[in-house]
C-alpha cells in the first residue's frame, strides 16, 4: 500500500475562481462537514481499488489529511498520506483531481448553502427540486442546447465478471448511436456501460461523450468514483440523489444488482405509477446476459406480487441481445423527446415530472426507524413504495456506509417485519441476493444486516 506523504493540488476546472466570500467559506467549514469530505476525497483518491469496506479504507489511511489554503484568486488543497494509485510519477491523476474539487463543490459549498438564509430551501417539495437542479447546474450537469440522450443505468456493484461484460456491451452499443451514460459512479454495473460507451464514442470519432456519476456522501465513501466518470456530482443525500436522476434521464436501463438496485428500481415504479405521472413517458428496460435471465424472472415475481400485475406494463425485459438494448432504448429516448416537445418542457431537466414528498424526505436509518416501517400491502399503494424503498434504502446502509456498519456492530441486525407474504417475498429475494453474493464484494464472509420477522 504506497502512499503520496504530501502534495499540493489546485482546481482545473471546478472552483477555479472563487470570490472573497467563497473562500471565506470554505475555510469557515464546520467540523461536521469538513470530516465528511476529508471521506470523500479520500474515496476519491483510492479510485481505481475495486472495495466497498469503508470502515477498512478508513483504518488503512487514518494518517490522511486534507487541508484548506487560500490564494488570492481562489484556493488549493494540501494532501498528506494519500493513496498511491491516484497518482502517476508523483503528479495526481488529472481525472482523479477534478473529482477531487467536485466532491469539495458539492459537500462543502453545497452545505454552506443549505445553512445559510437565502441558500437552497430543503424544508418544501419545490425547494427540493430548486436545490436538485441548481446543484446540478453548478456542476455542469444540466446544460442548455445539449441533445437529449441521456441514459441512465442501475445495477449492483457487486456482480458476475458475465454480468459485468454485458454491461459493458450494452454500453458499447449506445455509445455507437451517440447515447451518453449516466450512474451510480461505482463499479461493476456502474463502470461496465460507460467503459462500453467510451469504445463506442471513441469509433464513431465522438470527442464529447458524457459519463456522468451521481452519488452522495454515504455512498461515495465506500464506493469510489470509476474513472470512467468524466462529469462527478455528489447530492446531499440518497433522496436527492435519486430525484436527480430521474430529472436528468431519458431512458432508463437496470442490469442486475443487489439491494441498491432494488431501492432504485422501486423508486422509479413509485414515480411511474404516480396518477399525476400517468402521461409522463420514463422508459425502463431490464437487461441481463442469458445466465442470469433468472434474476429479473424473480424481480418481475417480486413486482407483481407486491405492487400488482399493473406494475409489470412500465418495464420490458431483454435478455442478452445488447443491440436490441440499445436500439430500444433510443426509441425510447425518442419518444421522451417528442412528449417533451408536445408540451414544452426541457430537455434537459424533467420539471413536469411530479414527487411526492414522502419521496424526498430523507429517511435516516435506525435500528428504531427500520423497526417501525409499515410493511402492509393494505397500505395505499404510493405509501406502500415509499416504505419499501426505505425498507431497502436501510439495507443499503447497513452494507456499505460506515455509520450503518457501525449501528450493525453496536447494535446487531435491523429488524424488519410486516405482513408475513410480504415479508416472505422479500425474504427470498434477500436470500437469493446472499446466494448470488450480490450484497457485498467480501460476500464469502458476508453476515446479513438484517432479520425478517
């Protein structure tokens, strides 16, 4: 394990002029917020190691430092006890660096806006949205006269090396017909159709390919940007960074994965099956290579015996044949096109698109707030999602972000109970994710965080 004992680095292209107040804030950064970027940057810098133990990444760099210092035009970072492979002959890697500054633009001066009177409301569904768009439109994100083809694929990032390429071959087939992909920013299922998609841009001589990684603060910690990823936006929360890809998406593609690609997926169905959201086009393919066609076999089970068999209308299932991917998925990015239009709304922001609130708030994990989730198919069926999603919104948490590790060592498993067919359902489709070693990269060892009463 080399380490870089110190170095110094500034901005390139975010925050690269800054305004006395700006600098002002950042080194007025309270404590809180300071440690969780030093987290982030430091999830920043390993890039490129395949791990989703935050806890241990933490332990192996506690001399790692990162320190705040004013210049005239703007700022610099001062780096202790970095990792070595964000580095090349003792100069930072230029892809590595830029997501370095966009993990300090969006934790550090994201935050200082939210505290601030008169910075981004988070207390009204608007002002969620408000904040959702402007931090994405500060990050370069959201951009006028940009053709609208934007991609947005979920999947696990612990997956099969099958899964994995196949992934990748979708990808590679978008990236022909001009599409731009946007992920979770990790591995496996994250990495696969962006890597793809650069082959494809790269032969059809397409310099202004977009591999866009949206994450979050407990996410990135333990999943470290691909470096892929050319476009980095960090949202505040897992809430906001869903919002944010349903606004920014034309097309949605889920490959196989564990218990976050569940929370995306439920997510996207709450939305979909949202009356007010009835002529709101969000297409949705599951894709998976022959061998795990069995995956989505008991997603769509799953679905069906939980939401209805109405649910089942708002996604298509393709397994293998990666053209046939792509080529749906451009007519599906068509007809958003066409309906976006017909009634005037950006391209590059879904705003019609209606949330309900329940959906934005954030949910904080607890072993108290995981333990008093209504798991009831009797609920109304908006409620219903919302529960769900938040239900594996914890397990999430209780995988890979290292406050919900440390709630599971203190504390022991969540507990989850509800009506017993639901929680018979989601009971085998967990075990199954065990069995399939979807839950974790260190899945041989692997203790669930979780009991189903």
């Amino acid at each position: 394990m080399s380490k870089i004992s110190e170095c110094t680095v500034r901005p390139s292209v975010s925050l690269d002029l800054l305004s006395h107040n700006e600098i002002l804030a950042a080194l007025k950064t309270n404590d809180e917020v300071f440690r969780m970027f030093r987290d982030c940057a430091l999830a920043v810098l390993n890039t490129g190691n395949d791990t989703d133990e935050a806890d241990e990444l933490m332990k192996a760099y506690e001399d790692f430092s990162v320190e705040i210092i004013k210049e005239s035009r703007g700022i610099k970072l001062k780096i202790n006890n970095a990792p070595g492979t964000a580095f090349v002959d003792g100069k930072m890697i230029r892809g590595v660096q830029e997501h370095l500054f966009a993990a300090l633009r969006d934790i550090v001066y994201t935050q200082d806006k939210i505290d601030r009177t008169g910075g981004f409301d988070i207390t009204t569904s608007t002002g969620i949205t408000d904040a959702v768009f402007r931090i994405l439109r500060n990050a370069g994100v959201v951009r006028a006269n940009t053709a609208p083809n934007m991609v947005v694929c979920w999947g696990g990032h612990s997956i099969s090396r099958e899964e994995y390429d196949y992934s990748k071959e979708v990808g590679y087939h978008l990236g022909l017909r001009g599409v731009d992909i946007a992920t979770g920013c990790g591995i496996g299922a994250m990495k696969g159709p962006m890597k793809g998609a650069m082959i494809g841009h790269a032969k059809q001589k397409n310099s202004r390919g977009r591999y866009v990684g949206i994450s979050e603060p407990g996410i990135i910690a333990s999943e470290s940007p691909n470096p892929t990823v050319n476009e980095l936006v960090i949202l505040p929360d897992i809430e906001k960074r869903l919002e944010a890809f349903v606004r920014l998406a034309h097309s949605f593609i889920v490959f196989p994965g564990g218990v976050g690609t569940m929370e995306e997926i439920l997510y996207l169905l709450g939305l979909v099956m949202h009356e007010d959201n009835a002529d709101v086009p969000m297409p949705l393919i599951f894709a998976a290579p022959s061998d795990s066609a069995d995956y989505f076999i008991s997603m769509d089970r799953f679905i069906r015996n939980t939401l209805g068999d109405e649910a089942a209308k708002y996604y298509e299932i393709i397994i293998d044949r990666p053209e046939q991917v792509a080529q749906l998925s451009l007519r599906n990015i068509n007809r958003v096109v066409a309906h976006r239009r017909k009634i005037n709304e950006s391209y590059a922001f879904n705003w019609g698109l209606t949330i309900p609130e329940s959906m934005q708030k954030p949910f904080y994990t607890t072993h108290e707030s995981m333990a008093a989730l209504q798991l009831d198919p009797s609920l109304p069926r908006g409620e219903l999602i919302s529960q769900l999603r938040k239900a594996y919104s914890g397990l999430v948490a209780g995988n890979v972000k290292a406050y919900g590790i440390r709630q599971i060592e203190q504390h022991g498993p969540f507990r989850l109970k509800g009506d017993a067919k639901l929680m018979a359902a989601m009971d085998t489709m967990l075990k199954d994710f065990v069995a399939h070693k979807r839950m974790k990269i260190s899945a041989d060892d692997y203790r669930p965080c979780y009991t189903i009463e």
